[in-house]
C-alpha cells in the first residue's frame, strides 16, 4: 500500500512537468507584460493622464485577447 501511495505521489508530480515540455512543442500563446501597474501621482482634476502598457507574445502560438478588465 506504501509503495502505491508512494508512485501515485511520483505520477502526480511529474504530471505537470510532461504538460510544460509537450506545451512548448505545440506551441502556445505567452503573453509577457512590461508591467502591470502605474502609479500618475498627484494629478489635477482638469487633467487627462495616460500611459501605454506594453505587452507581448513571446509564445509560439497565435495569442487572442478576448476581455480587459482595469480595476
């Protein structure tokens, strides 16, 4: 029973390392953000800040972006 529980723990633990290695052979989509926050400081009310966020697909695969949420 020991020796079952102790292969089932192995099988579990290489799991998602087979999925990461088969991942990059199929090619997937990787986005890679510059970063994901910023802070404009003291603004006036009058005033109308913006930033640009880079991002990036450093994947292998097409990537599709189908909902942006700010909070």
């Amino acid at each position: 029973m020991k020796t079952l529980l102790a292969v089932m723990g192995l099988v579990l633990f290489a799991i998602p390392a087979w999925g990461q290695d088969s991942a990059d052979a199929t090619g997937r989509p990787k986005l890679t953000i510059d970063r994901t926050d910023h802070n404009f400081g003291e603004i006036n009310r009058t005033d109308s800040p913006t930033h640009t966020f880079t991002f990036k697909n450093t994947g292998t695969a097409e990537l599709r972006i189908t909902n942006v949420a700010p909070s």
